[in-house]
C-alpha cells in the first residue's frame, strides 16, 4: 500500500480539500475555505498546513472567532448546505469563542466544521496556557463545551485517529437530516506528529445531497389526510430552501389553492406576489396569515423546526379539528405534536404529494378568502412602511425605506432585537434566499459577521444588513473584514438608544422601563455613541440620515459605493407594528408587589387557559 507522510494538521487539510460537491451543476470544492485566528493552540500545526494548501483551501482572517464561525455558517446557509467552511481557532478564549456560533449552526440545522485547538496529548507540560483543569477528570478541557451543541464531537489525539474520524464527520456535514456543526478538537502537539497515511484517503470525493423518498404508508396516509381537509395552510420552513424546491412548492399551493405561510427560516421560499403567499406566520405574522392559520383544519407543515415564533406558542391554530401533517427529512421533527409524520426530503415528498393528490383542490372559498386576506394585509402594512416625517422615524419605516430601494436579487440580513419581528411582517422578499435571517437562537451579533458570510457565497447580490445599535455594539469587527476582503455590505444601523424591543416586551409583561435603554441603566454619565465615525475608523464610508428622506438617498449612494457603508439613523425605541402578530408564552411573575405586573399576569393566565381549551 503506498503512503504518503505527513503531520495530522497537514493530513487534515489534504483530505478537507479533496471533498467535492456539485453546484448548479459543476464540481465545486465541498469546503470553501478556512477562517482562522491562530494562537499557541494552531500556530505552527495547521497554521502551517493551511499555509502550505494555498488556494486549495483557502484561509480568511478575522477579527473575532465567534464572528468567523457565523460567517462561515452564514455562508453554508446561502449555499443551501451544498458548500459550507472550517474555522480554527486556539486554545482557550479563542475556542470558547465559538461556542455561541455552534449553539446557533445546532439549532438552525446548519453545517460548519470547527477545529479548536486542544491541549497537550501527551500532557508533559500541563498545564498549559489558557488550560482549563478539571480536579476530578483529567481527560476534559475546555473544548468539552462544545459537546451539547455539536451534532459531532471528537477529540484528534493521534494522527491515526484522523482514518476514522473525518469520514464520520463527513457524513454528519453532508446528511440533510443530520447535519450540523462537527467540532474536531485538535491537540496542539498531535498536529505536529507524523503518520504515514494511505495515499487512497486522500482520494477526491464527490459528495451528492442526498434526496431521501418517503414511505409508501407515510405517504398513502397523508395524501388521505389532505384529501379530507377543506381548509389547509402550507407552513413553509428552512427546509424548503435547503432542499431547492421553492418552484415545486409554488407550483403545488396554486395548482391546489392551498396558502403558504413562511417562518423565519423559510421567508422567500415564495415570492411575497404569489397569489397563495401569505407571508410570515405566528408571533410575528402577518394579519392574512395568522387569519388563515386560526382557521385551518389541516397543517402542511414542510421543512420546519414548529418552533413557538411560529406557532404562536401552540395558541394560534384555533380549529378543535385542526391536523398537523409534517413533511421533513428529520424524524426528529417529523414527530412533534402528534403530527402525522412524512419523512422525506422536501422536494420528494411534494412531489409524491403532488402525484398522488391528482385533482385535489382545496375550497375555492378558502382560495378565496386567502387573497382577500393577503389584498387587506397588505393595505394595512403600508401604512407602516409609507414615508413620513416623524422624527425619529420608526423601525417599519425605515424598512420600507430600504424596500423603495431594493431590488429583486437584493439580500436582506438581521438577527435579534426588533427588527426580525418587523421584517417578518413587513419585508416583501422577491428573489429565494433574498431574506436571510437568524431567529432560530436569535444571535445578537451575527447580523454583519453572518452578512459577510453570505457576500462571500453570493458576491453578485447586494447585501444590506439591518441592525439595532445594542446588537451592533456587541459584534462590528467584521466591517474591517469586509472592507479588508473587498466584500462590500450596506449596513442599516438603527440607533434607539439601546436594547428597544426588550424594552417593550418588559413593560408589556407588566414591568418597569429598567436596565434595556440606555437611558434607564446605571451610568455615570450620559454617553452618546458616534456610530459614523467609529464606522470610519473600521473602514467603512459612513452616513447619517436625520429622515426617511435622508435614508432613501443615503441609499442611492450606498448602492453607488465601492466598499462597505454604515448608513445610522436615530429611530423610535417604542413604536413597533402592532398590527398582525400573535400572543407569545413568556411567563409573568406569579408574586409581585407591582399593579401592572399583577395584571399582565391574570392576561397571561387567561392566555394559557385559552390555549388548554383547543388541546395545546
């Protein structure tokens, strides 16, 4: 058998390089690229191996490892799972870093492989810098963390291992149902350790997604179920995207008068035209699709977590005869409240669905109903997003400001605070993957990290990200990134004075404005931030706008730019869109000595017996 020698840190990257993947057809390199940050823990193993691979796996430095890893997996969103990234960071802070970012690929489904650096094997100089002890187990470090929120976990701690290993967080990585972060942590000495490894490891492999058909009983018993409904809804997920089936399943809402509402996730699985597009469900849905939801007698849940944004914490779906049909690759999933499941990819399982349907249509009554939903929707929602000249303008207008602005193959990024919910509502996605939001673990901070990511993966679209000033103070490095790699974004920053959308949610649970704005926390002394100039000394062409209309051409002119630009506007920390949406379980305080908290808690109680009535 013919070997080839070489360190594990250098074993690692041949074999990463040598994955393959196929992308609108072609043959594409499975990992896109490294991120890194080296450190005593990476250094001189795979920061030497990395350097020795050049082009064949690329290397991207940061500026932070948690931003890195929402980059990358950012990046393999946007790619619909097809190509996704590594990032390698050192021992200690610099992998602990990362732990967020796992926690945040684990709970949307997506794959990253992170490749922390670990402590000595051998153990001779323990500890070591930045080494966490455990008194009572020699065997953990710090990496341990990454266990509860990794698909995959494994420890490198003989190059050998390498043989056994990487083929099984490949499969993880590259299994609709499975997939996810896989951490490999890498002893620092381990790296540098040689082993004569069989050359046909190293071979190139084409991996292909894999397309799972469902079970003929499943199936026979869920085209029964939609045959008896009279008044179904699609619930469209993450899932959708991810399989490429946006066209089937716009195809099979029309053909079958069927309407579609979207999760976060999900979001621009349809165009918001589509006569059967609702748009966003639940919490934060829209008054025709939550209309339509709390009427249905069948859920056609396709691709989704059914998290409780969606489902309006299981209080939305009023119908006693309502069904939940639940069309996913995991089973996981597919399980949840006594659904009925249909494992299956997505795409597959429309259109086994769609086949064995044959001349099924839903009531045109219904059908109709839903466009007139829609038509009245989208009456009510104008009046949120027209422009005015209230000062400060309010979240919803200046993202009708950004949609006057947008175009079709424009890409719209946020993650946390308010604005997820008032895009949800409000944003009219176009093109697919033109939405891209993180509100599965809603990562304050992922907004401009996780926008880099996805310029990366599709550098022909424009990318906006649209951020509040709390969650942009948490995470901006990544703009010196941007502008450093040429990959231009237009950051909409949103300046309410602090943490606004906690604000509201306190005092609608009954408590006192304390400790979300600035302006009722512990301080000092006043401090106003500049947000323009400190977005210049990162790198970025900086304006501010003191009205829509600034806003609208500030836009213009970021569009015309050559490199990243942070557009800050002073907005209105109380207003939000009151219309649409739905109740959210957060539990209230059963003792308080405070009148409005004793009140909001008799709602929440009557919100909850409500909710026991319909079975939830």
């Amino acid at each position: 058998m013919k070997t080839l020698r070489l360190t594990a840190a250098q074993a690692l990257v041949r074999y990463l390089a040598a994955q393959k993947t196929v992308i609108d057809g072609a043959v594409a390199p499975l990992f896109a690229g490294c991120w890194a940050i080296f450190g005593h823990g990476n250094v001189a193993g795979l920061g030497e191996a990395l350097h020795a691979a050049g082009e064949a796996l690329p290397t991207f430095r940061a500026h932070n490892e948690q931003a890195m890893a929402h980059s990358a997996v950012a990046y393999a969103k946007t790619m619909r799972r097809r190509q996704m990234m590594v990032a390698t960071t050192s021992i200690g802070p610099g992998a602990t870093n990362m732990v967020t970012a796992a926690a945040m690929a684990h709970v949307n489904r997506l794959p990253v492989l992170l490749v922390p650096g670990d402590v000595f094997a051998n153990r001779f100089p323990d500890p070591v810098l930045q080494q966490v002890e455990a008194f009572s187990d020699g065997t953990v470090s710090a990496n341990d963390c990454f266990r509860p929120v990794s698909r995959y976990f494994d420890r490198i701690s003989r190059p050998e291992q390498l043989l056994a290993m990487l083929p099984r967080a490949l499969g993880v990585l590259t299994d609709p149902a499975q997939c996810g972060p896989v951490t490999l942590a890498f002893c620092q000495d381990t790296q540098a350790e040689a082993y004569d490894y069989p050359v046909g490891f190293f071979a190139e492999k084409l991996h292909h997604i894999r397309r799972s058909p469902p079970d003929a009983h499943e199936l026979a018993e869920a085209i029964k179920l939609i045959k008896d409904a009279r008044k179904p809804v699609i619930v469209a997920g993450g899932g959708v995207l991810y399989s490429g089936c946006e066209r089937e399943l716009a195809a099979f809402a029309q053909a079958r008068g069927i309407p579609v509402m979207e999760t976060q996730a999900g979001k621009s699985s349809l165009p918001h035209d589509h006569p059967m597009s609702m748009g966003a469900i639940g919490v934060t849905g829209t008054g025709a699709a939550n209309e339509m939801a709390e009427a249905c007698d069948l859920i056609i849940a396709v691709g989704t977590r059914l998290a409780d944004f969606s489902t309006g914490s299981w209080g939305l779906f009023k119908n006693p005869k309502c069904r939940l049909l639940t069309l996913n690759v995991q089973a996981f999933d597919s399980a949840k409240h006594q659904a009925l499941p249909l494992i299956a990819d997505a795409l597959t399982g429309l259109k086994a669905l769609d086949a064995g349907l044959r001349r099924y249509k839903a009531s045109a009554a219904w059908s109709a109903r839903a466009q007139a939903a829609k038509a009245a929707w989208f009456r009510v929602a104008a009046r949120y997003t027209n422009a005015t000249n209230a000062a400060p303008p309010s979240d919803s207008q200046v993202i009708g400001a950004v949609q006057r602005q947008a175009r079709p193959s424009d890409i719209i990024v946020a993650a946390a605070g308010g604005l997820p919910g008032e895009l949800h509502k409000l944003w009219q996605a176009q093109d697919a993957l033109g939405y891209h939001l993180e509100y599965g673990y809603s990562t304050m901070g992922y907004e401009i990290a996780g926008a880099l990511g996805v310029k990366l993966a599709a550098p022909q679209r424009e990318v906006f990200v649209m951020i509040g000033d709390g969650s942009y103070l948490m995470m901006n490095s990544e703009i010196a990134t941007s502008v450093m790699l040429g990959m231009k974004l237009i950051i909409v920053l949103n300046d309410n004075g602090g943490f606004g959308c906690i604000n509201r949610l306190q005092q609608e649970t009954g408590g006192a404005p304390f400790n979300n704005l600035l302006v009722d926390s512990r301080q000092v002394q006043a401090n106003r931030i500049d947000f323009a100039r400190h977005a210049e000394s990162l790198g970025a062409l900086a304006l501010t706008a003191r009205s829509i209309a600034d806003l609208e051409q500030a836009l213009k002119q970021a569009r015309a730019a050559a490199r990243t630009v942070v557009i800050v506007t002073a907005t209105d920390a109380a207003a939000s869109t009151d219309a649409g949406g739905h109740w959210w379980d957060v539990a209230v305080p059963e003792v308080s000595v405070r009148e409005s908290v004793r009140r909001s808690r008799k709602a929440y109680q009557d919100k909850k017996a409500q909710r026991a009535r319909l079975g939830k």
